[in-house]
C-alpha cells in the first residue's frame, strides 16, 4: 500500500462506523493562549472534551498536521538521528465525543491493524495504565481485560504515568491510555528477546505506533484532576510509523513518504545517501533533517505563520536555521536549498493538504531568503565558535549567548556543534544572559493563570455584538485572575455580551461592565477557544448580580469603518496587482487598518494611486452591507468567497458581501452597513515586512481627513515660508539649484584660498638636515583641499616633505606627503613618522611611504606634533 492508500483506508474505516471525516486544523494555533503548534489530533476538539460543546456529529476522524517542537512534547533533537522522530507529523485519529468508550476504541483498532492493514497479529503488544498513586488513580483493569480478547496475556503490559496518562499540556483534558507497539525485528531476533522486552524502551524496532486515549480528567492549575462530565476517546496514530510497519521498512525515511525527498536531495547536493543511524554518517543525518525539516517550515507558512524573532515565528525560524547548518556543513550546500524540496512537497501533498500547492511560491520565496540571510551570517558564527575559549571543555554561557544574540545561533544549534567538537555549553549561563536581556527588555516575564470561578452554570455564551452595543440583562458565568509581575488583571464571561473578542485582525472592544453602581473598565476581550473573555482590572463586588454590557461605541464605529476598508482594499489589490496576492495578516483598530499581503516587489506609485481611487469609488457607491451569518462552508465556496490559509473554518460560516461582483469574504469582524459609511480611504504607507511580503497602512474617515489635512497645512506652511503665492513645487526645485550653486562657489572658494597661501608657505619654508620642509598648522580646511595643496607645494619644491596639523572641530588631522627622491634615497616613510607623531593628538594613523594621515581628539597637541618632526628627521 502506498502511503496516500494507507491514509485513505483509515478514512474509509471509520466512514464506515459512522465518522465524520474533517479536515486538518491550521498547524499554528491561534485561539489557544496554552499552545503555540497543534501537537495532537485532539486540539481542535478540547471543547468538546471539556463538555464546552456539543458537536452534530459524536464520532469524528481525520488526519492531522502536528508538530512537537516545544513545550510538554518537543523532539527536535532526536530528528535526523534516528528512524521515527519528527517535527511535522501526521496524527491519523478518531474520536468519540461522550459516544462509544474502551471496547469499541479497542475493537476497531485491533480490526483496522490486522483486518484492514494486515499487520502481523503476533508482533502487536499493548500497554495499559498501572494506576498513579499521587494522582489517586487505579490500575486500568478495564482495558486490560478488553485487550485479552485479542491478545495473549503476555503481550499486555502494564506502564506508568509516564507513558501511560496522556496529558495535552500543563492543564487540560488527560485520562489514562492504552498503546499499541509494533515489533519490526526479523524473526531470529524475536526467538533471542521477546519484544515484550522492549516495549517503551527506545528501540527504534520495537515502536509506538497508535495511542488510544480515555479522556476521563481535566488537569487543573493546582495539579488536581477533575473528572470530565462525559468520558471520550481520543486516539492518535503516528501516520509516518505506520506506513513504515506497513511497509515492511526499518525506517520512516525509507517510506515513499520521504524517498522522494532523500532522492532530490541526492540529487541536488551529489552526496549519496546510505541510510545509516550509527552516526557515522553526518550527511545521512543532513539529509534526514532536510527532508524532516522543510515539511514542518513550509507546512506553517502555508498556515500563516512566518519565520520571526518571537514565539511561533522563532521556533519556525530555529527548526529552518538547523537545516540550513547541517546542509552546509555536511551536503557542501553554500547557496539556499532547503526550497528547492517545496515543489515536490507540494505536489505529494495536494489531495491530504492543498494549502501548499495554493501558496508554492510564496513559500519557495519565504524560505530561500530565509536561507540566504542565514547563510551569511552562519560564517561568521562557525569562525567565532572556532575561537571562542573553552574552560573544562565548556563553551561559556556569554559566548553561547553572543552566538544566539548576534549571529542568530540557536541555543540548540549551538549545542549541537560543540557536542561534534567533544564540548559542552554552561546552558545555565546562556539562560541567565538570556534571561538578564529578556528582563532588561520586558518585565511580565512570568504570568499566572488561576482556574475558572463558576458563579452561575453554563459555557453558552451568545455574542449579540453584530446587532446591538449594549446589553442590560447579562450575568457572570465565570471569572479567573492572571497574575503578572505586580499587577493582577481579572478575565470575565458572561453568558451574553455585545463586546467583539479579539480575532481576524480585529481588534477587541472596550467599554464598560456595569452591576448595580459599580462601573467596570473593559481594557480588551479576547476569545479562549470559543469563550468571550473580557479583561478588567477589578471585579464587581456583586458577581451574581445583572451586568449592564456596554461597549465603547465610537471606538467600534471607527475599528468597523476600518474592517469593512479592509475588505474594499484586498479586493482593490487582486484586481490591480493580481490574484496571487493573498492576504497574509492584518490588523484592524480605531486608529487605522494594516494588511500583509503576498506580493513580490514595491507597489509603484500608480498602483498605489489605481488601489486608493478603486476602494474610494466603492465607498462612494454605498454598497449595503450583505451579511449571511451562517451559511454552509460548502455553499460560500461555491459563491466564490475568499478564505484564507491558516484559519479554522467550522461546517457554517459567516460571508460578508459588499456586491457579489467585488467583494466576497468569509469573516467574523465587524462591519458598517453601507460602504459611504467609511467616508473616506487613503494609504499612508506600502513598505515590506519580510519576503515576498508587503504592507499597506491606511486609514479612513475622519483620520482620512485628517492626514489630508496634515498634508495640506504643512504645504501651506511652506508657501508661507516663501511668501508667495507662486507654484510652489517650482520655487523648491529653483531653491534646491541655487543651492547646488551655492555649495560649488564655497568649494571654489575654499581651494583658492588654499592656493592663495601656497606662497605664503613656500617661502617660509625651513631646512632640516638638509631637507625642505614645509609645516604649518591650518585651520578649517578639509583634508581633500589640504591634499591638493601639500602636493601643489611638493610640486614646486621639486624635493621635500609638507607636514600640516588640521584644525578642524574636536577631531584634529596630522598630514605628511614626501617627494619620492626622499624616500628612495634617505629612507623616509610618512606613514611611520604619522604614526609616531599622533600620539601628541591623541590619535593613530598611519599610510603610504609617500603620503599618510592620522587622525586624533586632542587640537591642543598639534604644536607639540608638529615641533617631533625634526627629532624624526635628525
Ligand atoms: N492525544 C493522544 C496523542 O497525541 C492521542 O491522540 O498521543
């Protein structure tokens, strides 16, 4: 079966039980403030677990995009080296959402391995939970039990917490799990060692490779566990492994999952691949990782999230730099390459993920400039890491952090070279250094976030913000308090609000809470998962009381004329520039709008002007507002509606139109209701944000008006300045030839003077042992003229040597030119004498036999520098 067959048999098995199949959710998460990568299939259904949500359908599968690149799960360091780590995987998975439980989860995986792919009965082994003391928890003598309907007893294992409570991160949905482990090993050395043996000890041939959890628990803050109000199944099954047992090979790489890839890279580097995991083959290693790597960069740029200096952006931009180091060390590779491997990807990928066949080039693009700015500086990086000192084979955390700070080495990159040079890091220096800067820049380091507060029942909450600003009869569902540093900030929901949270670019509202006579500052909301969460500063006293909900009303009336402006302008700019411009981030406030969009050079001014005119007509037009609130995905598709990658769409969306010919978008922001609302739309600013990424700032209405009227009264004040009512821009181009003029005349002026006191000197020109020498101190003069001015000396001396002292502002010059017949036959040398002499200016210099200079800080030396020449000479 190929892989592309095997992830379709999953599918279809569970279709046939009654699963709904959807698709993947976005890589990078956004609603989710405990994660930055979706690490597990289950994710996206944390809701339904916590019981938040009911979905329509209880029994779900699908194939996930995962990455387990930081936080809890994170296994970066192992991929390359071994067989069956990765950053990207997919996690093929079914759930069941209060539906069937064990017995069915169990039944259908052991039916699906063996019925469906065929695997080897006798090479499966499961593990079940022992149970956890400090947890409170038994042993799961249920599953174990199911599982001896399958399986011999000897083949059932029991295993601790650690690898048998599936926990999704620090807090959240958890409950004890039951593995299936796959022995590759050839027959001859199962006979030697019962692969019960090595279960859950590493071996890369005996692997986990499906995960079937029983979510019963929510972790708390506190660390308690608190039962779910239903019990679910989550299961997880590593796609990569699979295929690799089903194979028949001894490696994920080895699968036509990665052949392809490994080929390519043979291709492009001309280094062969021999499939080694001693380590003694770092090219192999290289290889692995570049195949490894691209999928997990290019997959989360196709979802929206670019390389960067912070957060998700940076984990991106470390995984890539990895890459990047080891083809150029081990694949000779000193030109990008890694984005050479996209189109393939692309391709291969097109029915599971069409996200990267959408946007090929822009990611191609983002990635190739991504290599080529960390080409150059990983240079100068090695060279530095080859010089730094080493103490007890340590490599200091202050050399570790320059490293990190200036040339953008990674710590674990870092690490990494000096572990292949026999060396260590002070990692507890680097953390500190790291530390000291982070605090130097930011001081809420540290936040803490309590637990939920339930003050009345419920998770409903109904967002009435599209029709209505204020609500008189909402109630407090629940509350927590965030702690960072010295300041507390509380989040509230209620179980209806106006307030818009935060999300699509759009900012969240302000406004007010009221309960009784208590009025309550709203700073921000903000969406968690699908709750409306409102930050204030305090709590009301009365939390059971009725809440008045008010939002700021002219804040959202502008954030709205700025929404909608958006809308007009992305349409604006596909029509101009072309369709591949695709919306890659925005930001939209009172103050103004921004749009990222993927575009490969400068907007010329006319296009900016062909974009301004086309969103100005459409406001003039008045275009109503057509709002669908929920209208099936399938049907906005059809209508032509534009999505963007990296968002979570559910089976109804929203659709917002302003005339179906112009422009059509699925989004959840806030709109005005007719386009002559905006009044007016103009753009402040087009520059680039990173590659192949532009950004348009603009802003409407009344700011609109008021940047035109900046602009006017700063040129009023201009035509004032020349008192004149004549074409400005022509007296400014005639002012700016004047002064060209002007400028020249000085220049004349400044060199005649020179040659007017070129006799002057001459003849008060002295001898030292038999040398013409010319010194003097100037005042003023470049040391261009100057220059001019020792050689027209030398000139007419015919055989001599000039030595002036500039006087110029606090940075004294010392000037030395010679004639050649001196320095042939005595032997002088003006770039030693100014070296020696600078000193007196305090300064350094130093030059040619037959002219030098050098410069200093100390005007008051210049007699003295001038009196050592003779010593010099003597
Ligand atoms: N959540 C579990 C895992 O990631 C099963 O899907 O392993």
């Amino acid at each position: 079966m190929t892989a592309n067959q095997i992830r379709q048999a999953f599918f279809d098995y569970f279709e046939k039980k009654d699963h709904k199949i959807v698709s993947s959710a976005p890589i990078v998460l956004k609603d989710d403030p405990t994660l930055m990568f979706t690490n597990a299939g289950m994710n996206q259904f944390k809701d339904l677990f916590l019981g938040y949500k009911v979905p329509d359908n209880r029994r779900i599968a699908n194939s996930q995009k995962c990455l387990r690149v930081s936080g809890k799960h994170n296994d970066l360091e192992e991929v390359g080296r071994d067989s069956y780590h990765h950053t990207m995987f997919e996690m093929l998975g079914n759930w069941s959402v209060g539906d069937y439980f064990k017995k069915e989860a169990i039944a259908w995986a052991w039916e699906l391995l063996t019925k469906v792919y065929k695997l080897d009965p006798s090479r499966i082994y499961a593990t079940v939970f022992e149970g956890d003391h400090n947890d409170g928890l038994g042993k799961d003598d249920e599953a174990a039990t199911i599982w001896e309907q399958y399986l011999p007893a000897d083949r059932i294992l029991f295993c601790n917490k650690k690898d048998n409570f599936w926990e999704m991160g620090e807090t959240g949905p958890c409950g004890p799990c039951s593995e299936l482990h796959f022995d590759m090993r050839s027959d001859a050395d199962r006979a030697k060692l019962s692969g019960r043996e090595l279960v859950n000890k590493d071996s890369p041939e005996v692997i986990e490779i499906w995960n079937l959890v029983f979510m019963q628990f929510n972790r708390m803050a506190d660390g308690t566990l608190q039962s779910l109000p239903e019990n679910h199944i989550d299961t997880g099954m590593g796609f990569e492994r699979l295929c690799m047992a089903i194979q028949g090979k001894k490696s994920n790489y080895d699968t036509d999952i990665f052949t392809p890839f490994i080929e390519l890279i043979e291709k492009t580097s001309g280094v062969k691949y021999t499939g080694k995991y001693d380590g003694s083959s770092m090219s192999d290693i290289a290889m692995r990782i570049a195949a490894d790597h691209v999928r997990a960069v290019s997959f989360a740029i196709a979802d929206g999230e670019l390389p960067g200096n912070t957060g998700a952006g940076y984990v991106i931009r470390r995984i890539l730099r990895r890459a990047v180091r080891y083809n150029y060390t081990y694949l000779n590779q000193e030109e990008p390459m890694l984005f050479k491997l996209v189109n393939l990807l692309a391709d291969k990928f097109k029915s599971a993920f069409p996200e990267l066949q959408a946007q090929r080039g822009f990611v191609e693009k983002v990635i190739k400039e991504e290599e080529k700015s960390f080409l150059k500086t990983l240079n100068g990086g090695l060279k530095r890491l080859d010089n730094v000192t080493v103490v007890d084979s340590t490599i200091s955390g202050d050399d570790a952090f320059e490293l990190y700070d200036t040339y953008g080495f990674p710590i674990d990159l870092t690490r990494l070279i000096s572990e292949e040079k026999g060396l260590k890091v002070d990692e507890e220096g680097f953390n500190k250094a790291l530390q000291a800067q982070k605090d130097r820049g930011r001081k809420d380091a540290k936040r803490e976030t309590g637990d939920w507060n339930v003050v009345h029942p419920g998770r409903e909450v109904d967002f009435v913000g599209y029709d209505q600003l204020r609500v008189s009869d909402a109630k407090i569902l629940s509350y927590r308090a965030i702690k960072q540093k010295d300041e507390v900030v509380y989040q509230i929901v209620l179980n209806k609000t106006p307030f818009y949270a935060e999300g699509g670019g759009q900012v969240g509202d302000q406004g007010t809470l009221v309960v009784g006579a208590d009025v309550i500052k709203v700073i921000d909301t903000k969406k968690e998962n699908d709750l409306i969460v409102h930050f204030t500063t305090r709590l009301p006293e009365e939390l059971d009381g009725k809440v008045e909900a008010e939002v700021d009303e002219e804040k959202r009336r502008y954030t709205e004329n700025n929404h909608s402006a958006t809308h007009l302008l992305h349409s604006a700019l596909n029509r101009v520039l072309g369709s591949h411009v695709q919306q890659k981030g925005s930001l939209v406030r009172e103050a103004n709008l921004r749009f990222d969009f993927a575009h490969f050079q400068k907007m010329t001014d006319e296009e900016i002007s062909d974009v301004e005119r086309m969103v100005n007509e459409k406001i003039r037009e008045n275009i109503k507002l057509d709002e669908n609130r929920s209208i099936p995905i399938k049907d906005a598709k059809d209508a032509g509606a534009t999505m963007l990658f990296g968002e979570k769409y559910g089976d109804y969306v929203r659709m917002i139109t302003f005339d179906p010919e112009y422009s059509r978008e699925l989004c959840g922001g806030c709109h005005v209701n007719a386009t002559g609302e905006i009044g007016l739309f103009r753009i402040v600013s087009e520059g680039a944000v990173a590659a192949g990424v532009r950004r348009i700032e603009a802003v409407t209405s009344i700011k609109a008006e008021d940047f035109i009227n900046d602009k006017i009264n700063e040129l009023n004040e201009i035509k004032s300045l020349f008192k004149s009512t004549q074409n400005t821009v022509r007296q400014v181009s005639e002012l700016q030839d004047e002064n060209k003029i002007l400028q020249k005349e000085i220049e004349r002026l400044i060199a005649d003077t020179a040659l007017g006191i070129k006799d002057d000197l001459i003849k008060n020109a002295i001898e030292v042992n038999g040398i013409k020498v010319v010194k003097t101190i100037l005042k003023d003069l470049d040391s261009k003229n100057a220059k001019t001015l020792a050689y027209n000396i030398l000139g007419e001396l015919g055989s001599g040597l000039v030595y002036f002292g500039l006087e110029s502002g606090d940075k004294p010059q010392l000037m030395i030119a010679i004639t050649e017949d001196l320095v042939n036959d005595k032997g002088l040398h003006a770039g030693n004498m100014v070296k020696s002499l600078a000193s007196h200016i305090r300064g350094g210099g130093g030059g040619q036999p037959f002219f030098a200079t050098a410069g200093g800080s100390d005007n008051s030396g210049l007699s003295k520098a001038l009196e050592g020449l003779n010593v010099l000479l003597g």
